[in-house]
C-alpha cells in the first residue's frame, strides 16, 4: 500500500446527506434505499452530526409489527428527533489526509466512517468499506 495516497482518492464524493429538518422515517428511506450504513447531517454544507444505521437500531424494534399491522418502528420514531440520536461531536478528515491514516483511526475507534472537510464544507465520506474495496483492489 502507498503510504502517502490521499484519502480523497478513495472517499464517496457524491454523498447521501440529511439536514436537521428531516425525521428518523426519512433517514431510514435514505439508508435503504440507497444501502449504506453513515449519513452526515448537514446545514449550508457544514457538518453538524453524522447518522449511522446502528444509531437508528438501536432506538426502534426492527421490523415490529403492531396488532393491527401498523409499523411499531414508525412511531418510536415519532418519539425522538433526528438531533437527539445522531452523534454531535463529528471527527472528521481532510481530503489530504492519507488513506493510511485514516486506516490506522478507524481501526482504533469505534466508527467506521468519517466525513471528508475542505475549508468547513463537506465534500466527502471514506468508510471501512472504501478501504476494504481500496485493499481489495492493490
């Protein structure tokens, strides 16, 4: 692996985003239809908290289905605002910094995505699975 590849090279640049007007519905439609696992949530491009699929697991009964066939998972989370579940204190990269940095900090945290940052607007996500696919490639 080359040590000193930027991580812009490898990171999603077309990111799936969520702003704090959406609700918990939304973001699920997002993670699904789309089938990824970390959302930024962003105003005016600035990251403001980052929304991860185990996030929204955590607060609903996945696939629970009411006496009445209704979703279950629906009105947990008419209980809670997007705020409330997303991570506040985002850490994030730069599109400079190396994928061999980036590497060594997932592995040693318990996240596995990280927004890309230039000049306070967001233009990227690298996760796990980018530097898997980036080893895979080698």
């Amino acid at each position: 692996m080359k040590k000193s590849i930027p991580i812009s090279e490898i990171m999603t640049k077309n990111v799936i985003t969520l702003s704090l007007g959406d609700d918990l519905v939304t973001a699920e439609e997002r993670f699904k239809k789309n089938r990824i696992r970390h959302i930024p949530v962003v105003e005016d491009k600035h990251v403001v908290g980052m929304l991860s699929y185990t996030d929204l697991l955590r607060i609903s009964f996945a696939d629970a289905v009411g006496p009445n066939g209704e979703s279950i998972e629906d009105g947990v989370y008419d209980m809670f605002t997007l705020s409330q579940v997303m991570v506040h204190d985002v850490v994030s990269v730069t599109p400079q910094t190396t994928i061999k940095d980036v590497a060594k900090f997932l592995s040693q945290r318990e996240f596995h995505a990280l927004p890309v940052i230039d000049n306070d607007e967001l233009v990227g996500i690298v996760t796990t699975t980018d530097l898997i696919n980036y080893l895979l490639e080698l």
